[in-house]
C-alpha cells in the first residue's frame, strides 16, 4: 500500500477528509486489476456503491473502474474510515480477509494530494496514454453513476465540476491532447507494426461500446476493412452505420474468425470469449497471421491463446510499453498541466475552507440564538449582562491562544462600534432636521 509519507500535512486538520485510493497500471497488473473491476448493470447500477456507502463514517463514495485502474473517491470522517474502507472493498471483491500482498498494489491519497489526483484524472495527466480523452467520457458516467445511487454530496459534486474545468483549460492551454493517441489508438499502432499498410487488411471488432468506437475510427482513417460484432445485435447495427462497417451476428464471429487478419477484443464479458482450445481447430488450416489485441479488462482471450502458430496476442498492458515510446512529448505538455492542476487544487481548498467556516458559523447562530433565548429571565437590562457573560466566556478562552485572531476580532469589533456611532449620528441628525 503506497502512501506520501512526505506530503504536507493541511493547515485546517478541521476541513472535511477526502480520500482516494485504489489500484492502477502503475501499481498493479491486469491480473489483479480485473479482479477489482466494478462494471455496471445494464440499467447501470453499480452494486459496490451501496455497500461502500453503507460503512460507517463514509459520508460520499465513487467509484471510477477503467481498463488501467479501479479508484474510489470518497468524503470520511476518519483515517480509521479509510482503513475500514480499502479493508471492506478488498473483502468484496474478493472474498477474503485482505493480506500485505494485496495491500502493497493500492495507493491512499488524502486531503490536499487526494484533491490534486482526482483533478488531474479527467485531464488525462495520470493516464497510461497521457492525455487521451477516453477518460473524460469514463469520469463522467463513475459520477453520473453515482448520483443515481445517491453516493455523492456537496463536496465531491463540487469536485467533479472543478475536475471538469480543469480537463478543458489543460486541453486548451497545453498540447497534451492535440495528437490523437490513446489506448485504442496505441492498439492500431501496434497493429501497423505488424501489417504496415493497414488498408484492406480484414479486421474483426467484438464489442460495440466507447473503446471499440474509438479503436474503430482509427482502423477506418487507415481504410481497413471492417466487420462488427457485438452480443446486441442493434449496436452492432447502430456503430457498423457509423462506420461503413459490415456486421456479423455474435453466434457467427467465432467462425469468422478464420477470414479475418486482426481481431480487437473489447466487451464487458467477465469470463474468456475466446479460448485456446476452440480457436485452435477454427484457424487450423490458415495459413496467415492472425493479430489479437485484447483491451478488455477483464480479459476476454484466453492468455495460451498468444502460444497458438500463428496467432500474436496482445493485451492492455503489452500497450504500455509502445505508449511509453509514442508520449515523451506529451509527457512534456503534462508538467505544464500540472501546474494548472496545482492552481485549481489551491481553489478547491479555499471553497473546502469557506465551506467549512460557513458551515462552523451556521452552528454558531443557532447557538447564539438559543443563549439569547435562554438568558432571557429578569429585566432587560440584567439579561443583557447574563447573554454578555455567557458569550464572552467561551469567545475569551479561543482568542487567548490565538493571538492574531483577537486581533482580527478587536478590528472587527471597532468596525462594528464605529459603524454603530455613524448611524446613530445620522439618525439625530434626521431628528434635527
């Protein structure tokens, strides 16, 4: 479990705790990360919300579960909540008692580094692609999601909006997304590393969401040919218009499988669609290759699938290491992002601070008005004394060990008397006149 030991500690150990952790490429393999992988319903509902809702001390909860990473960002009442979080979240996606090998793959980030990751995700800055927009999409639906459950709140609704603000000035004041590469776009990269010319080589497209989209209109600029299939016939339909695409049913594909030069896996399947076993007999008497790029997390094509004669699989961290070599100059881009990061991440926490104080000073009328109540007793005059006395007790004993406050305070005071005399002399004045 990787933490900051070193990150500054908040000024205000008052303002509400924001918290993210979880797991991603860079802490953790696909193995482990699609064993954390929290996909929605088809009504899109994510069971893990509720739960993680339920736990005690957690105030508001999301859950953003991509290809390259299973994070949640939450509003806590304690460290010992965050504990019981990561410690409940592991339970559930495994079944088990959490152990240190587990733990060591997750990162816990807290207050001002907290704020400063979550903005920075839609941005694309944390992204194995740095920059690529998918992300934007993908944030956008954890928090929609979220709202339906009823999970979030005040602040990381407010947190969202700035994470959002922040992506478009990155996008639009730095270069880090102006060329179009993402995870999608590495896998066509790949691909042309294998066949150079990508036109009219045959491609198979298995699964017709947002990754399979993008995958797709990248392989048409190149002019490929392309067949789409998908479990629902109608989006498959719906995306093959789009592209000029062909269709294949989805009892069909595993035949097809023999016409085609590369095949892009990306579904939400949680099991293999593809196994070893049955695509040996399929491709037996092929003689060309045969590229699979699974970019589904889980995995979709079975791992002895890549021993096959023949047969090249790559899944989505094989990616990483093309995407490392194609990104040096957004790289670039993304230390000036940051930067625009840091100064949103200052604004976020003078609105944590204003909401804060707002929300201490709320209480302290209800409070001041539940004295006066109480201290009216006797003559006016003495319950002014007793709504005075009562009030300067616990007022004198927090401006005693904080010296530039009474201060402030002795200012505002005089402020107030002075505003006070000027009134009243205006008001004789009036009577005068």
């Amino acid at each position: 479990m990787t933490t900051d030991q070193n990150a500054p500690k908040e000024e205000n150990q008052n303002l509400p705790l924001i918290v993210a952790l979880g797991l991603n490429y860079q802490t953790a393999p696909v193995e482990l990360r699609e064993i954390f992988a929290c996909n929605p319903s088809e009504e899109g509902f994510l069971k893990e919300l509720p739960y993680l809702a339920n736990i005690e001390g957690v105030r508001e909860v999301v859950i953003l579960s991509t290809c390259n990473r299973v994070e949640i960002y939450a509003v806590v009442d304690s460290e010992e909540t965050i504990k019981k979080l990561l410690k409940e979240f592991v339970y559930l996606k495994t079944g088990k008692e959490p152990t240190e090998d587990i733990f060591k793959h997750f990162f816990i980030k807290t207050g001002k580094e907290a704020i400063e990751h979550i903005l920075s995700i839609p941005a694309g800055i944390k992204s194995m692609v740095v920059g690529e927009n998918q992300i934007v999409s993908q944030f956008k639906e954890a928090f929609e999601i979220a709202k339906k459950h009823k999970t979030v709140g005040k602040i990381l609704n407010k947190l969202y909006e700035e994470a959002l603000k922040t992506s478009k000035k990155v996008r639009n004041q730095t270069n880090i997304g102006k060329t179009p590469v993402s995870v999608s776009y590495v896998a066509v990269i790949l691909a042309k590393k294998i066949f150079g010319d990508l036109e009219n080589v045959k491609v198979l497209l298995l699964g017709a969401g947002e990754m399979a989209r993008l995958t797709a209109l990248y392989l048409k600029r190149e002019k490929a040919k392309i067949w789409v299939s998908n479990r629902t016939f109608e989006k498959a339909l719906a995306l093959a218009k789009d592209l000029g695409a062909s269709v294949i049913k989805w009892e069909e594909f595993k035949e097809f499988l023999k016409e085609v030069d590369m095949v892009i896996v990306s579904t939400g399947a949680k099991d293999y669609i593809i196994k070893a076993a049955e695509l040996e007999k399929i491709l037996r008497k092929k003689s060309s290759p045969t590229v699979f790029i699974d970019i589904s997390v889980p995995r979709n094509v079975e791992p002895s699938v890549g021993e096959l004669p023949n047969v090249f699989l790559f899944n989505i961290d094989d990616l990483k290491e093309i995407a490392d070599k194609n990104l040096l100059e957004r790289k670039k881009e993304a230390e000036k992002a940051q930067i625009i990061v840091a100064q949103q991440t200052e604004k976020f926490l003078r609105w944590l601070e204003n909401l804060y104080i707002n929300d201490l000073l709320r209480e302290i009328n209800i409070l001041l008005d539940l004295l006066k109540v109480k201290s009216l007793q006797g003559s006016p005059e003495r319950d002014i004394d007793t709504f005075l006395k009562r009030l300067k007790y616990p007022l004198f004993k927090v401006l005693k060990r904080d010296k530039e406050n009474a201060r402030l305070f002795l200012e505002a005071l005089r402020e107030v008397l002075n505003n006070l005399s000027k009134e009243r002399n205006k008001e004789r004045k009036t009577e005068e006149s």
